[in-house]
C-alpha cells in the first residue's frame, strides 16, 4: 500500500485520504475514545470480573467494538476471568481467534479428510492409471 492514497473509511464509508489507518480522523478519534473508556473501565480494580456485556451497557460501546478490540490484541482477555467473546461457530466463550479450540480442530479434521480424499488416485483426474496400478497389485 502506498502512502497518501484515497479510500472509504471501514466505519463510516466517507472517502478520506488514507495513511496509516483505515479510518477517516473522526472515526479514528471516535474509536481512539472508545478504546480508553474501555480501557479506563477495566483500570478500576473493581471491574476486573466484567464481561463483554457489561462493559458494553457501562461504557456504552458495541460488543461488536469491544470485540474488534480483543481480536486486535489491544485488550487483553486474558487479563480478565470473564471477558471474551462467542465463538464464532458454536457460541463458547473464548479470548482469542474466531474459534473456540473444539471447533477449530473439528473444522481441521473435516479438511484433512477432504484434502486426503480429493488427493486420493480415484479422484485426481486419472482413473484409468489408477486402475492399472491396483490391477498390478493382483
């Protein structure tokens, strides 16, 4: 990417001159204040067994903007007992990735299988070599 080139801001679609942001300057400020009241709620001692949603209603940011912010490891979730969010398959709570360890290698499983499958001689595109081959065997 290079420097100074015009693009839509990803939260509010208005063109600005990017730089170093995907954000046009109000967004980013908007977002930078969401951040450090997000980060000054979870200061206080007393919030530490806050989770996503009760963050959300006393700081009164989006889940989603809550969320954004452990994905991109500026919050750290594992800082806090209750904070995370839903898996994005199954719904567990988790504090990292889109999904939840259970998913993940059940979704690493199911494509293994169709790798090994689809790479198996009887669907590569040349029966008639792998027929010979196992009439060989014989």
């Amino acid at each position: 990417m290079g420097a100074n080139q015009l693009d839509n801001c990803r939260f509010c679609g208005i063109l600005f001159l990017k730089d170093y942001t995907d954000y046009c300057i109000d967004c980013f400020k908007e977002i930078e204040n969401d951040f450090n009241a997000i980060n000054d709620f979870l200061k206080d001692s007393s919030n530490h067994d806050a989770d996503i949603h009760e963050i959300s209603r006393a700081t009164n940011i989006s889940v989603r903007q809550i969320t954004d912010f452990i994905r991109n490891g500026r919050i750290y979730a594992e800082d806090f007992p209750n904070l995370g969010y839903p898996c994005q398959h199954c719904g567990e709570l988790i504090k990292r990735q889109m999904l939840c360890h259970n998913c993940f290698d059940s979704f690493s499983t199911e494509i293994e299988r169709t790798l090994k499958f689809e790479g198996s001689p009887e669907m590569s595109g040349e029966p008639q070599l792998w027929k010979m081959r196992q009439g060989n065997k014989k």
